[in-house]
C-alpha cells in the first residue's frame, strides 16, 4: 500500500490532483496534503494533516482514547489506539 500511495504522491508534484477515500488515518496521515474528517456524513474538520488528526478529533469521532506521537521521519501526526 505504501508503494502505491508514494508513487500517487509523486504525481501530486508534477501538478496532478489525487482524491483518495482512506480509512486508514495513519497512511492519510503520512501522504496526504489535505484531509477531510466525516463524522456521520458531515464534514467534522478539513485541512493538513497535522491540524485533522488530533487527539480531540480522533476520539470524538471514533469514542475511544488514542494517543498522537509525531512520526519519527517527517513529523505528521500518527495515531496508537490506547491499551484496553
């Protein structure tokens, strides 16, 4: 999966838009620009990564503790469910 997305992300350089529906945060998180947060089809919150995936927003839509570390190679937010 990350093969295909770094290969979409190359084509964003060369000025070419990519709309991808991701249900995985953390690899939105590490390849995309811009990222839209639905809760219940609504727009909760839309922009870069770092201002979408956050603590309050994660566990607002999905009800359950996360912790948010910045990843240790370029600094976008990841996301790790807590310990049950």
């Amino acid at each position: 999966m990350h093969k295909a997305f770094a290969i979409l992300k190359q084509q964003t350089e060369k000025g070419i838009g990519i709309i991808a529906v991701v249900h995985d945060l953390n690899l939105a998180s590490l390849y995309a620009d811009q990222i839209v947060l639905l809760d219940q089809q609504q727009v909760l919150h839309c922009g870069p990564p770092v201002n979408v995936i956050t603590k309050a927003n994660i566990e607002q839509v999905f009800k359950t503790q996360v912790s948010i570390i910045d990843h240790p190679q370029n600094k976008k937010p990841v996301v790790i469910q807590a310990a049950l």
